[in-house]
C-alpha cells in the first residue's frame, strides 16, 4: 500500500493547527473515521450484477452503487454497526468467492480554513 502526505500541500497556518494539540486549531474533530452503514468491495474481475445482488442478500445488505469499470462496489446494512460489527462483516465478506477484498467506507472532510468556501453550495 502506498502512502501520500499531504504535507507538502497544506499552506503554514493549517501545518501549524495539525501539529497543535489546542482544541481552537487542532484538526482533530469528533468526526466519524467511517461510515457505520456501508463498505466498499472489491470484485472479481467479470462478476455480474446478478452475483453481487445475491452477495447483498445473503449478508442482509442492500446495494448502493456498483461500479462496474472497477470491479467494485459499495453495500449497505440496514442498521448503524459498530466499528467491530463493521470488521466483522468485511471479515466474512472477504471469504465469499466473488470478493477480492472489502473495507470500510472512509469519510475525508476537507478543512475550512484550506479550503475556504469549498463545502458550500453552489448558487445560481
């Protein structure tokens, strides 16, 4: 796996608020890492339509999006899980034939103050 910094990028005041452990600038937020409904799956390369339906239903799940140009696709539980729910279910969705792997669907926020604006929505 590869790792990217974004380091470089960012402009000195948001360099200075990811170092600082000041609760004002920090950018350490209650936010959730994860959803706690959904997962993203790798696919087999040619597995159907079909046979990821069949995969959602076996595992009670509902599916959101297939991305069919990746092999991939995202599923949903009907409840919030928890994080260890949430491990639990990739664990046994990576044994079933079809999937190469599965992983929790991560939330990025862009920050504020680096993106001033970036978050809102557009007007006419």
């Amino acid at each position: 796996a590869a790792t990217i910094s974004t380091a470089s990028c960012r402009t000195p005041a948001v360099q200075k608020a990811a170092a600082s452990p000041d609760s004002e600038t920090s950018l350490t937020r209650d936010f959730p890492e994860h959803s706690d409904k959904t997962v993203i799956v790798s696919l087999k390369s040619g597995t159907s339509e079909d046979e990821v339906k069949s995969l959602a239903e076996r595992h009670n799940l509902s599916v959101v999006y297939i991305y069919r140009n990746l092999s991939m696709c995202t599923l949903a539980s009907k409840k919030s899980l928890t994080t260890a729910e949430l491990q639990s279910l990739i664990n046994t969705l990576e044994q079933e034939e079809i999937v190469v792997s599965a992983e929790m669907d991560r939330i990025i926020r862009l920050d504020d103050r680096e993106w001033k604006g970036f978050n809102q929505p557009l007007t006419e």
